[in-house]
C-alpha cells in the first residue's frame, strides 16, 4: 500500500515572547509517520500532547506563534511528492478540499451564522469546481448529503437550527463533498452525547467506505480508536511513544503509557477499579530529561532518566518507544 | 401567524406605549418647574418700559394662555396638548411670532435630513467598508498607516475642525461660501436650488463624513478583528473560500450587525441636529433652532421639537427592530 501523507522528523512549537522572554513550547517534537492510503489511522493521547498541534501542521495550516522548526509533510496528489509546507497561496488552496480536507473540533461555530447552509455548501463548491452553474452544485449538494444518508432539507436552514449532532454530521458532509483523498478528524465527537456520537461515528465509516479516501482521526477517547480506526500512535509530550495495528495495541500494550490509556476504558463485568497514570501530564514548556513519560512509569529505570528512548520496531507494524522494550 | 404573535405585536404595542409617556413626559416636565412662561412675558414687556393697565394684563395673559395651551385645569390641558399633536399644531413660535411652530420646522427640517443623514450615511458606509477592509488586513503595513491617520483624526473636535475647512476652502481658496445662508418662506425646488444647498452643504458636509466616517471605522476594525478569529471564519479559510467572499460574506456581514443598530439609533437623533457644525458654518439646521428656542424661553417650539423627536426616535427604532430578523435569522428564533 502507498503512503497518502508522510511527516518526517517534525518538531512544531510555539514561539511566545512572555516579558521579553522567549518561551517554546514543544508541542510536537520529532514525530516521523506515514499513513497509508484507504485506512483509519487514529492519533491518540491526553490533553496538551500535542495531537490538535499535529493536525494543524499536517494540514500546513500554520499562524504564528506556530513554527515549524525542522521536519516535513509530504502529500501525494496524483502520484507525485509534494512538500506540505513549501505550497503557498492558490496551489495550497487548490489542494484543501480536493486532496485534503478538515473536521473540526466541536462544529458548534464552524458554519456562517447568518446564511442558509445552502450558501456555506454553495461558497465551498464555488471556490473549488470552476465552470458549473449555481443550479448544478447544489444539485451536487444534494446528492452528496443523501449518499450519506442526511436529508437535504438542511440545506434550506440555518446552523442554529440543528442539533449539535446533526450539526457534526452536517460539518462531515461538507468536510466530504468533493471527495478528498485525506480528512483530518479532530476530536469529532467530543462534546456529543453517546447516540450522537454513535451516528457521527458510522458517518465517518460510512464515507471511509464509500469514498475509499482516508482518515486520521484524533481523539483522547480510546474507545473511538477500538471502534474505528485500523491503525494508531498514541502521543505522550510531542512525541509518538507507539504506533501499530489498533487490535495489537489493545491486545498487547507495549508502553506503560498505552497500558494506562486501555486500562482506563470500562468492560462490561469488569468489577476491578480503574487505575489511571498517577501524577499529571508534563508541562512542554519544561520537559523532564530523558523519557518524558518517566516521572509517572510504575517501571522506571536508571536509564529512563537520562536518554530519550527512540522509537523502536518490535514486529512488522508495532513500533514502541520504551527502554524496557530495548532487546 | 407565530412571527405576528410572539414578535410584531408586543413591538408596535411597545411603539405605541413610548410614545404615549414620552410624550406624556414632555407635557408635565416644564409644568413642574414652577415656571410661568406667561407671566415672564408680560414681566418683559413690563420691564422694557411699556405700561400695561390691568384689563389689558388680563386679556394678554387669556391670550397667551391659549396660544400656550396653559387654559383649564390640567386635565384640560393635557387632553387639548393630544389634540393639538394629532393635528400637528404646536401653536405659534414665540420668537418668530406668528410664525406657527410647525411652520418653523417644515422650513428647516429639510436642511437638517438634507446635511445630516446624508453624511451620516455616508459616514457609515466608508467608515464601513474602509473599517472592514483595514480590520481584515490588519497586519499589513497601509491598514497601520491608515489606522494612524485616523486615531489623529477622529478626537479633534467638530468646531475646530470646521473651522479648519473654513480657513482653508473658504479663505485661503474661496471654493465654497462662508455660510450664512438665508431661509426664505418658500423654497421652490430647482436646479438652482439644489445647486445652492450643495454647496452649503459641502463643507459641514464634509466634516460630519469625516469625523463620523473616523468613528465607524475605529468601531468596525475592533468588530472585524474579533469576527475574523471566529471559528466560521477560520474554517472556511481552511477550506479554500476565496478571500474576497470571506471577507464580505463571513467577516463584513457578521460585523456589520452592531453597526446597523448603532445608526438607526444616530439617524433617530436627526432631531437634536448637529449644533457645533451647525454653528461653525452658520447652517439654518434643527440644532440652531432647538438652541434658539431654548435660550429665548420659546416653549411651543421646545414641544414641537421634543415631541417630533420622541417619534423618529421611537419609529427608527421599531423599523430597526422589524428589519432586524431579515439580517440576523438567529433572531427570528429566539
């Protein structure tokens, strides 16, 4: 299978100046992935890991105080490596919606709140399919909203007359509407109550399906990557500490992180108490030395604390960055 | 019909009760100061030296009293004052007597709606459309400039700079009159005519556009600096939008929601007029005249324009209001 986007060694941080000093956040610190094409890739962790700052430079959607130190993403259009980061103005805007294309988090205010969805839809179309009349792209529209199986009455309303979970589904459909080849899902149910995220849920595997295109869904809720994705990488302080086949990781977690992150989730008959990751996540600001995760590992060692494990490959797809793991 | 019920109704019912107490309000204030303006009038005449004898006393004060409606009992009164404004009467100005009050106001009012709405809203519409614009691209080095220039601009206070465009395109180069221009009774409407009030007009004109323009552009860059952070702006960059329909369809749009409020309010007060301006440029406007009327004690006049201004103020605002749904759906559905 080919890669449809590659990050190497990407190190993204935020640059503030706070009383003349110079502050950086090491938001994401040397993430190397590839995500192939046709699959669910899930990106997984706690808040302020880094995964939402990920997304963003995936997206090469980059406002300061976001920089990207070193690295690089790469998209494959029709076959041939493109340079995320080197693509400016209107060939940038070209690729978004056609090649790649964005679900925001919680799309409570993502529409115009003083136009008919109709006119998003419309706006959205117009600026990418040239040489089509008005009547055709919303027939285009429509189309689109009955294939996944969404009523096109919504088009006639307003944002603010939708449910929150019908807002979400709304947000997929037009996130989906000229077929992208990659969606970036940022926290995509979050904010919803449980039936709501089921329906947003099967509307993504729904477009997976039928548009064969691919996904890299984010969220901290394990239970969204058992369910949907094929593949994850969990993130701990900017980096990715494993990455594999979504069944292997929950059958065999590696990292004591990961470990944490699986026990945290409820099973039916299961009388034991959670345990979480005692303490809390690190600030990125001051990362500790050596392995990030190492103030709170139940299992650290002498060398844990003064060398940063690499990512290292286990078996054929499950990749885990830990010193217990090291031969 | 729901929108009728829950939204048309209770708004004209609102109308019709601000007006009532306005008005209400107008009639009983100057009755509780205390003051007589008939026997100041005939305390003034007496102290100009004319001697009255007491029949003939008696019988200005019968007449001032109904030429002020100040005959009967309070009740009377207020009952006759309904009357008199459902007939548009005010009775005549005291200081232009006899010319009715009504009068007065037809002559110059035009002249007022003629300066101040027109500027207002060509204020409003470049302080808009500039305000958006620099707001949008904030960072750019001429939005800076520009934002300079203005925040220099918009604190310099109306006299000084109408007295500036006086000194300047009516002294130094005569372009346009000094001002005062005389009121005939009867205006007949003409080229000829139109040419004079333009230019008039043009330099009190052209200090109300700009300093006002200055105001709505300061307030609608800080309202478009906020909107263009907002999520649905935002989005539909990332989504590839062309630039030229975010900025006027996601960004201006949004933000020009307060601005609409804010200038029917203004444009309600064309009542009050502009008085510095109308000062600096010797301009026949309201604000002159309400000034006049209420250094010289001329109460019918001071009703006139208290009751008139009551009701554009009430109308601009019911008009805001029923408008309001048309730009800004999420109204419609509270």
């Amino acid at each position: 299978m080919d890669a449809i986007i590659t990050v190497e060694n990407l190190q993204a941080f935020y640059v503030l100046e706070v009383m003349g000093e110079r502050k950086v956040i090491k938001a994401v610190n040397g993430v190397d992935f590839a995500v192939l094409r046709d699959e669910v890739y899930g990106i997984a962790g706690e808040s302020g890991c880094g995964k939402t700052t990920l997304l963003k430079a995936i997206f090469a959607a980059l406002e300061p105080p976001l920089r990207i130190f070193e690295g690089k993403v790469y998209y494959y259009p029709n076959g041939e490596r493109v340079d995320a980061f080197s693509l400016a103005g209107e060939a940038r805007r070209k690729l978004r919606w056609t090649y790649i294309s964005y679900i925001p988090q919680g799309s409570m205010s993502v529409f115009n709140p003083v136009k008919r969805l109709r006119i998003t839809f419309l706006d959205f179309l117009k600026s990418h399919v040239g040489g089509k009349r008005e009547e055709e792209l919303l027939t285009l529209a429509r189309e689109h909203l009955v294939r996944l199986g969404l009523t096109p009455q919504v088009l006639n309303g307003y944002p603010h007359q939708l449910s929150g979970g019908m807002r979400q589904r709304v947000a997929i459909a037009l996130a989906t509407l000229l077929k992208p080849r990659v969606i970036l899902a940022d926290e995509p149910t979050t904010a919803l109550d449980v039936v709501a995220q089921r329906a947003v849920l099967q509307l993504l595997r729904d477009v997976q399906k039928e548009f064969r295109s691919t996904i890299i869904v984010v969220t901290h809720d394990m239970g969204i990557h058992a369910q949907i994705t094929d593949r994850m990488a969990i993130m701990y302080a900017g980096r990715i500490v494993e990455e594999g086949l979504t069944k292997d990781i929950f059958a065999r977690p590696l990292h004591p992180y990961t470990r944490y992150l699986i026990q945290s989730l409820p099973k039916v008959g299961d009388k034991n108490t959670k345990e979480s990751a005692p303490g809390s996540p690190p600030s990125l600001l001051y990362l500790p030395p050596g392995c990030s995760f190492h103030p709170r590992c139940s299992e650290v060692m002498e060398h844990c604390v003064q060398e940063i494990p690499p990512l290292k490959k286990i078996n054929e797809s499950h990749w885990v960055a830990c010193w217990m793991r090291e031969g | 019909m729901r929108f009728v019920r829950d939204y048309l109704i209770p708004r004209l019912v609102q109308y019709v009760l601000v007006i009532f107490f306005g008005i209400t309000a107008v009639f009983l204030i100057p009755r509780f100061t205390g003051q007589d303006p008939v026997l100041e009038i005939i305390a003034q005449i007496q102290t100009q030296g004319g001697s009255l004898d007491p029949i003939a006393v008696r019988k200005l004060t019968e007449t001032l009293q109904e030429l002020y409606g100040l005959r009967g009992t309070l009740w009377e009164q207020y009952v006759n004052m309904w009357r008199r404004v459902f007939h548009l009467d005010f009775g005549p100005s005291l200081f232009q007597f006899p010319t009715p009050v009504s009068e007065l106001l037809r002559i110059y009012l035009p002249w007022t709606i003629g300066l101040f709405a027109t500027s207002t809203l060509l204020a409003w519409l470049l302080g808009n459309v500039l305000g958006g614009i620099a707001g949008y691209f904030s960072s750019q080095s001429w939005s800076k400039i520009l934002d300079a220039v203005i925040m220099v601009i918009r604190p310099v206070p109306h006299y000084i700079f109408g007295v500036l465009l006086l000194i300047l395109f009516a002294y130094v180069w005569a372009l346009f009159p000094a001002g005062g221009l005389m009121l005939g009774r009867r205006t007949v409407v003409d080229l000829r005519f139109v040419m004079i009030i333009l230019r008039y007009s043009f330099l009190p004109a052209l200090t109300l556009v700009v300093l006002g323009g200055a105001g709505w552009f300061q307030q609608m860059k800080l309202l478009v600096q906020n909107v263009r952070r907002e999520d649905f702006v935002q989005y539909a960059q990332a989504g590839g939008v062309k630039e030229r329909v975010i900025i006027s369809r996601y960004v201006m749009r949004n933000a020009m929601l307060p601005q609409i409020t804010q200038l029917a309010l203004v444009l309600g007060q064309v009542f009050s007029g502009v008085l510095m301006v109308e000062m600096v440029f010797s301009y026949p406007g309201m604000g002159l005249l309400l000034y006049r009327a209420v250094t010289r004690g001329d109460y019918n006049l001071v009703m006139g324009i208290a009751i008139l201004s009551i009701f554009t103020i009430t109308t601009a605002v019911l008009l805001l209001d029923l408008l309001y749904p048309l730009l800004d759906p999420r109204i419609r559905h509270r």
